[in-house]
C-alpha cells in the first residue's frame, strides 16, 4: 500500500501528517511511502530525514496515495487531485463542514476525520483531539503570559515585592487542563471552572483552585464524559456568576467547548468591563463562535482596557511538536488499516474504522456529517454521539484518562506508551 503525504495548502497550517519517526515504523510495517518535496519544511524536517527513514520524495505525488494522510481539511482542489477509491485521513470537521463530507462522497473518496475517531481506551494512540488540544493548551497559557503586562509569579526584589497574577481557566478539558499547568509552571495562581463536576480533583491535582458556582447547577457531565449544553436558564445563571469571579482575575484562559455546537457564550461585556485595566483574556473557542461575546476570530481587540486574544489554529504555531504528536495518531490508525505485510485492510466490523469513516462507496456514512450536510440519519444514535464517540457500547471510555487527571506535562508520553500498546507492537 502507498501512503503519500503533501504539503498543507491551508493559509497558516505549518503542521505535517507524518515526521520521520513514524515514517521509519509504517515502512518497517510494509508501508510504502511518498512526499512532497518541502511537506515538513514548515515543521522543520528536512526532505532528506524523511528519505533516511526509508520514504521518497517526488513533486506531484502527495496527493497521490492508496492512502493519503493529511492535517488539514482538504480544499475543493486538492479533492479534485484525489483518485477514486483513494483512502483520506485528516481533520475534516464532519460536524460542521457538510461540503466537505459531500464533495468526498462525490468523488469516491473514502474518508476517515480525525475528529470522530471513538474516544476509547484502545484509540488513545490515535487521539488527535487530545494531541492538538493538549498543544493549544500550552500555547494558550503562553499567550496569556506573553500578552500581560505584569509577571505571573511572586517575586521579592529589593525593588519591592509583587503579587502573584491570577488567571482563570473556563473549561478543563485536555486544552484547559494543560492551560491550567503550564499557567502554574509560570508561577500563576490559577483558578478553572467547568461544568463537569468530574474535574474538580483534576483541577485540584494540578495545584490549581476549583471554582464553585451557587447558581444550583447539577453536574453537566453526559454519558461518554462530554458536558451537555446549558439551557438558556442555567447559561445566563452561569455568565452572571462568572462575571464576579472574572473581575478579580488578571488573565482568563477559555476553552469550553460542546461537540458539535457553537461554543457557550461565558464571558459577556459587562464581565470584561469589571477586569482591571491591562488585564488579558485568551479565547480558545474563538474558532468556534467565542467564549467571550467581544472575540473576533483570529484578532486581538483592545474592549474596556482588556486584551482579548481570539487565537486560530493554535497547534500550527508550535508546529514541531504539533505534527510529531499527530503524526504518531496517524501512523497508529494506518497500523489499523493494513494488513501484516502492509496491504491497505480497512475493517468494518472495528469500532474505530467504523466510527471515524466519514464517506464510503460515494456516500456520506457518519450520521453527524449527514446531518451537517443537510441529509436524514442513516443509523441510530446522536449525531453528538457518533461525532465524539460516546455512543452506545462505547463504555470503555475512561473519560478522565491517561494525561487528563495528572500534570499534564507528561501526556506525551503516555501518548508515546499507548500507541505502542494501540498499534499492537
Ligand atoms: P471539549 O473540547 O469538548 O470541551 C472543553 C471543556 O469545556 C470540557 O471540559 C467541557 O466540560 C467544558 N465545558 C462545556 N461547556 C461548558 C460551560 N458552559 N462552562 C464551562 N465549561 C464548559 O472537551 P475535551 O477536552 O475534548 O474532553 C472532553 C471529555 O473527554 C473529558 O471528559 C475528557 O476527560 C474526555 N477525554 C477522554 C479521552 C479518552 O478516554 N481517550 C481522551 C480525551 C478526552
């Protein structure tokens, strides 16, 4: 079977489907494998590394694969390049890009998103979610550091003491949760908030404080781990609470997210308006509508003498690691898809091929991306559930699994452990 790697053609997308370590263990499994020339320059790996590691280069083959493996969603030209019966993996926001889904079906493409491969313990390997966020995360404690004018941690100078910076983290997921422990290594005091009661002692186990909201809300945590949406009720009950814990705050980190929805609005302007002058608000939902109502996607605003940072595309800008770490979700899924001596083998009848294909024999298969497209389910279960694997018979997710409930310094490599249990090797 012949993997083909190109280069990304999104506007700003530095990352890489593959990097030389993975290419080295998919060749060794019986894996052919082709790039374009300059795939990894923006991720600094040179062309050579990947020719030492057993790949090749050649112009006008990277989309050219029995398998092709990208980051990115592909755009209508590079669908066009793609041959029929042709295997797609990459991002390809099934939830809410339905044109994407159809063009795939249109062209005979059988396409597995990154996005709805089932949240399990046998697929943590192949968790991109977890991986990228794990990145935005980081970064997103960063921003907020780099964009304040004041230090995060104590210090006692002869030129005076200065109090610790307070930030607050809105969402403790797997980017909310790294947000929290790289705010901490930075000296922050730090606070988060989520709707999941689960997190609380994830929270507490990063040194972080668990912020507790008297507004009469029941854990919000659903089948599968993820967070319901609020009702209007509870969303306006929370925003008004919110509203006098953020005041106190120097910087907000937010990343709350539901699969498949706008982000929940958490952070309205009279809330902005209370934070002192200079303070600094990072909105990682930016993407995806806002966490904070005054976020323009992609911007950095000035509103009430508060920074508010509306990030895009975060992983791209640490792209090195970023693509290392995909690369490794990539090379486990295709150790799923072959055969012992690296025939593409796609089954069915596993949990994770059936979950994470989106388009098969020309038609759209996943029932989230059916209905993003504007067609009627195929299946039963959610849309919700198909998209972020919590659907029936998936009760072996471990919801507060390895790097979620511990420093999350070391999710990578606990990442590293389970690809090595997931690809069986
Ligand atoms: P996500 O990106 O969907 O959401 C980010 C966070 O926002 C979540 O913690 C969510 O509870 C929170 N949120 C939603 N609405 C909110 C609101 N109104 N106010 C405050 N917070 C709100 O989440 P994710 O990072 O993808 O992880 C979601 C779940 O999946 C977690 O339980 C996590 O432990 C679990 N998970 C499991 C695995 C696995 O088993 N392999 C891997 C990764 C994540």
């Amino acid at each position: 079977m012949k993997l083909s790697v190109p280069q990304e053609a999104a506007e700003g997308e530095r990352r890489v489907a593959l990097v030389p370590e993975m290419a080295k263990k998919l060749s060794a499994s019986g894996v052919e494998i082709v790039l374009e020339p300059g795939a990894g320059e923006q991720s600094h790996v040179p062309d050579a590394a990947f020719e030492e590691a057993g790949a090749s280069i050649a112009a006008g083959e990277g989309l050219s694969g029995d398998v092709v493996a990208k980051v990115a969603p592909p755009s209508a030209d590079e669908i066009s390049k793609l041959r029929k019966g042709a295997v797609l993996i990459g991002f390809l926001a099934p939830l809410t890009d339905g044109d994407t889904a159809q063009a795939l079906a249109k062209a005979g493409v059988t396409s597995f998103a990154m996005e709805a491969i089932p949240r399990i313990t046998r697929a943590q390997s192949m968790d991109a979610l977890s991986s990228q966020a794990t990145v935005a995360g980081y970064r997103a404690g960063l921003l907020c550091a780099q964009e304040l004018g004041r230090f995060l941690p104590m210090l006692t100078t002869a030129a005076g003491t200065i109090r610790p910076a307070k930030v607050l983290v809105l969402g403790a997921g797997v980017a909310g949760l790294q947000a929290i422990a790289t705010s901490r290594r930075l000296g922050a005091v730090v606070h988060a908030f989520d709707v999941r009661t689960a997190v609380e002692e994830q929270i507490q186990s990063l040194g972080a404080k668990f912020v507790k909201l008297d507004i009469g809300l029941e854990d919000a945590e659903e089948a599968g781990g993820y967070a319901r949406a609020l009702t209007d009720e509870e969303q306006q009950r929370q925003r008004e609470a919110l509203a006098d814990v953020i005041a106190d705050m120097d910087g907000v980190i937010s990343t709350a997210a539901v699969p498949g929805r706008q982000a929940p609005l958490l952070i309205i302007e009279d809330a902005v308006e209370r934070m002192k002058p200079g303070s600094v608000i990072v909105d990682l939902a930016a993407e995806t509508g806002g966490n904070c109502e005054l976020t323009e996607p992609g911007e950095t605003v000035v509103a009430h003498d508060v920074k508010i940072v509306g990030p895009i595309n975060l992983p791209a800008s640490m792209p090195d690691h970023a693509s290392q770490l995909y690369a490794k979700n990539i090379q486990s899924l295709v150790e799923l898809m072959i055969d012992e001596e690296g025939g593409l083998a796609l089954d069915f009848d596993d949990e994770i091929i059936a979950g994470a294909c989106i388009t098969r024999d020309g038609e759209i298969v996943h029932d989230g991306a059916r209905k993003a497209a504007g067609l009627e389910e195929k299946a039963s279960g959610t849309a919700e559930e198909k998209a972020s694997g919590t659907a029936e018979g998936q009760d072996e997710k471990s919801g507060s699994a390895d790097g979620q409930n511990e420093d999350a310094e070391t999710a990578p490599d606990r990442a590293e452990r389970g690809a090595e249990r997931g690809s069986g090797g």
